[in-house]
C-alpha cells in the first residue's frame, strides 16, 4: 500500500555530505520517492510537540532546543509502498552507522500514522504548541528535590560542553575495579526519570554526568556507571536502581584480560546440507544441550568480547538458533551471522531482529556457475531473495559477499561477471578466499588449488575495483593462521594454526564449560599472533 512518511535531517548529517548522499541513496534503493524538499526551522514550542515527554523535563527540553531550533533543517517528504516501515529501517541504519551520540544522531522520521500525521502538522507549521517557562521537579527524591534553578541552569550549560567535546562519561568509571554494574537502555524510561534515579543512587555522580550517562547508554545500547572492587556495594546501588525498573547488570572482570578480544567466532554446529569440495569444517563435534549456551555466553561477557560471529556447518541447523541469537542480542553483543542462506526463511523473523551483519556465500553469477566448488543448484536463488529482501528493507542488515577460488572459478570473466551481479544489491564487501588445506579442502588441495602467480590479472581486477561500490578484497590463507579465538559446539576453544606448509589444524586450548576464562584466555595469549589477530578483526565487517 502506498504511503507518506518523512525524513527530517538534523544538523549533524546537514554538515555532513556523505551522510545526507547515503540517506538519499538508501531512499531510491528503497523504491521510494522524495516528492518534496522542504527547509524548516524549528520554535521550542516546535521541539515540544515533536518530543512531548520533553514538557516535564527542564534540561533535556533546553539541550534540544539549543541544539535544534532557529537552525534551517532539511525535510524530505516521501511517498511510497510501505514507506513507513522502510523510512524506519534507514533511520535505523542512519543512526546505527554514523550517530555521534543519542541526541546527534542525523535524522528523525515517524514509526506510524499517527506519529506521521502529528509531526508533519508541526513540521508544516499547521499547530502550535505552548512552551516550557519554568523547571519541573520530575522527582521528588532527596537530592533532586534539593535543586534550584540555578542549579539545573548550570547543569545545563555544563552538559552542553561536555556533548561539544563529545565527552564520554564511561571512561570515569570502566577500569577502576572488579564489578562493573552496567545500566541498559531498556527503552521504555524518559531521560530524566532515569537521570534522577542515578543522581540518588550514586553520590559521588553530579546531575550532569547522570545526564550524559542517559544520552550515552541511549547511543551505545548498555554502559558501565559504577565499577568497584567491593561486590556488596555494587549489589547495594543494583537494588535501589531495581525498585525503579531500571535494567542492571553486575559483570565481573577478567583481570588477566591485557589484550581486547575484538571478535569471538561460535560455531554452533559442525552439520550442513552442502558438501562444498573446498570446505575445511572440522570432523562432527556434538553440540551442547540449550541450558549450557547461557554458560557460554556468560563466558564471552567476561572477555569483554562486544561481537560475535555465529557460524557452523550450517549454523540455522541447530535447533537452538533462536535461542542462541536472542541471547547474544539481549546482552547487546553484536551479531554476524555466517550462513548458507538455504533455511533463512524459517528463522526470517529473529534473524532480522538480532542479526547486524551477515555473511552469504557467492562462487558464481548464476545457478549453474554457483555450483562449481559443489553447492546445490539451488542454493543461487536462495542468496538472490535474501539480497533483493535485505534491499526491500533498507538493508537493515549489513551484508558480506563471501567467495572461495579455487580452480574451478579462477578466470577474469568470471569474477567479472560476479562483479556485475554483486553490483545491483547494497553489500558492504566482498572477500574472495583462497583455499584453505583443512577439512575437505585439505582432501581435495591437489584438485583445486590456484597457483598466485597464475591469477595476477584476477587480483590487479580486484585491486581496481576495490572501493568503487563496495570493498573488495582478496585474502590469503595465511590469514587464518593462529588469528582467531573459536568455540567449538562442545564448548571446546580452539586456534587455527598452520601445523606444516599449507596444511590448518584447530588446536584446542581449553573448554569454557570446563575451564575458567582466565585459564582460557592465559593460554589464548600463547597461541594467538596478536597482530594478525588485529589485522584480521579491522577487516571484517
């Protein structure tokens, strides 16, 4: 059904070119149309009727109005099928990629017709609305309830420099001790409700760095408030922010950690419909039962590990995929799903709300060039319909093209008209591997390796077309050796290593269901070339 939405961009993408080309990119994508440009300049009566829990909050009332009032902002009206639902899915990609914080954070857009309806009266000028004179005490708590005018005047002004020199209140408190209590964005609280718990809760906190904190976990999802060597004092704050509603956790550190684990690969099965020739999946290792994924999870916490890559086999195989990606989302850890694609639909809907990136695999253009390294034939049409669905809806989700040569594929006309194809869907990038002597394609080594010397034409293609419309980038096998930190379905934790010329063996280091994570990590440091490790984590996308 054809309907209205709308963009308004806010200063931070007006002064930023790149930012207003990728939302009017994404739009036409979209199969929408920007049916007017309009320049709007907002009144604080304006800011209230936009965002109206702002009428009992003195501060962040004032905090947007300096931020977006008597400046010329940027309205696209847009008219299209489904137009709301997609303008919303870029808004969410917008923000996910280029947000400064939660205020600075490009644009805004309606999520329904009644918010449509309410906001482009505003915006057209067509209602007004009455303004903010004096301050609300939001709460009558003791230490809010102490302040004065003054007092939040001041608070205000001091907020404003530290969102100009884009401060970030985390780094006061993330490395100071053992517990960490960490507060959630659980977006149903207002920011001063939470603002005045905080400034209760936490003596040694002024009103604005509470302030900053909301602004912070709204942009960042979760952030550390309070880090301290003695757990009976975290436990303490955690209760009373509790009897509010406000959504907490107590994560112990791993004091060993001296190195950041960027990325984390699970693979949850060893299973997969496809027998691809070149595949260096390791033997079958069984999977543990549902209960002890929570185990696991509590494991890659501790490592203070942000994303992590799902992979397999197959990994929507496991009968537990819903579970595992709902947990992984629910504590805020970022999720690349590495798939086949041939069961997307079935795990559509929880693979759209968890998953951030993804990988698909691509050896051919079409069904039958797709098939030469042994993927099913129809395995190209299943990739297609995931690329024309992730388009269809913004592309929410950020997409990795992932080819293996092998002798089967190694020509120029072939990548080339991979190229051609790959060009009409929005992908972030597309690696093309070089096998791998592991697995199957240790058996088959002989039968489909490619001489590097003998493709120079392929990687001078791939070099001049890097960067064009996607990243496009070739990678070694030498890539993989001793750079990962893998769990295994059994909970096992293992390193690739390159144990002779060519040939990769997984080399186990510890279980995390049976080991603690210190002990695990202790030995990772051992076995890991951290500067490899690194490299490889800038990389993936």
């Amino acid at each position: 059904m054809k309907e209205k939405s709308f963009i308004l961009l806010k200063p931070d993408a007006i002064n930023r070119p790149e930012v207003v080309t990728k939302i009017v990119e994404m739009v036409n994508k979209a199969g929408l149309r920007i049916e007017n440009t309009n320049k709007v300049i907002l009144t604080k009566n304006d800011i209230v009727a936009l965002w109206g829990y702002l009428v009992s909050d003195y501060i962040m009332f004032n905090i947007m109005a300096d931020r977006f009032t008597h400046k010329e902002l940027v309205l696209y009206v847009i008219e299209g099928e489904d137009a709301l639902n997609k303008v919303h899915s870029i808004k969410r990609f917008i923000r996910n990629k280029y947000a400064l914080n939660s205020l600075d954070n490009c644009i805004h857009a309606p999520r329904s017709v009644y918010e449509y309806k309410k906001d482009i009266h505003v915006l057209n000028k067509i209602e007004t609305y009455a303004t903010i004179d004096e301050p609300m005490n939001i709460y009558k708590l003791n230490r809010y309830s102490q302040l004065t005018l003054k007092d939040l005047t001041e608070c205000l002004h001091k907020i404003g420099n530290m969102l100009n020199a884009n401060e970030n209140i985390e780094n006061k408190y993330s490395n100071s001790g053992r517990y960490c209590l960490y507060l959630y964005d659980d977006e149903e609280h207002l920011p001063g409700y939470v603002a005045g718990i905080l400034y209760e809760a936490l003596n040694e906190l002024s009103l604005e760095e509470c302030y900053m904190i909301c602004i912070w976990v709204g942009s960042k999802g979760k952030i550390c408030i309070v880090s301290n060597d003695n757990y009976d004092r975290v436990l303490e704050i955690q209760k009373f922010l509790s009897q509010y509603m406000l959504k907490t956790e107590i994560v112990e550190k791993v004091k060993e950690i001296k190195e950041d684990i960027e990325i984390i690969d699970w693979k949850i099965i060893t299973d997969c419909q496809c027998a691809c020739e070149f595949c260096y999946a390791s033997n079958r290792v069984e999977c543990i039962n549902n209960v002890k994924y929570k185990d696991i999870v509590e494991c890659i916490k501790k490592l203070n590990c942000r994303k992590v890559c799902v992979t397999g086999g197959e990994p929507l195989l496991n009968r537990n995929i819903g579970d595992i990606l709902q947990m992984l989302h629910s504590n805020r850890i970022e999720i690349s799903l590495s798939t086949n694609g041939l069961m997307y639909d079935q795990y559509r809907d929880i693979i759209e709300k968890c998953v951030g990136r993804m990988s698909l695999p691509l050896d051919g253009y079409n069904n039958i060039s797709n098939a030469c390294n042994g993927r099913p034939i129809d395995n190209f049409d299943k990739i297609v319909a995931i690329l024309e669905r992730n388009n269809k809806l913004g592309n929410k989700i950020k997409i990795k093209i992932a080819t293996v040569m092998t002798s089967k594929n190694a020509n120029i006309e072939h990548f080339k008209k991979m190229y051609e194809f790959i060009s009409k869907y929005n992908v972030m990038q597309w690696k093309i591997y070089e096998l791998v002597a592991e697995g199957r394609g240790y058996e088959n080594r002989d039968e489909l390796n490619v001489d590097i010397e003998s493709i120079q034409d392929i990687l001078e293609y791939f070099e001049e077309i890097n960067n064009q419309q996607f990243k496009v980038e070739f990678v070694r096998k030498n890539s993989r050796n001793r750079a990962y930190f893998m769990i295994q379905p059994n909970g096992d934790i293992v390193v690739p290593t390159e144990v002779e010329l060519g040939h990769f063996e997984d080399i186990m280091i510890g279980n995390f269901l049976k080991d603690s994570v210190a002990n695990v990590y202790n030995k990772w440091t051992t076995r890991i070339d951290f500067e490899v490790y690194r490299e490889n984590c800038t990389r993936r996308i």
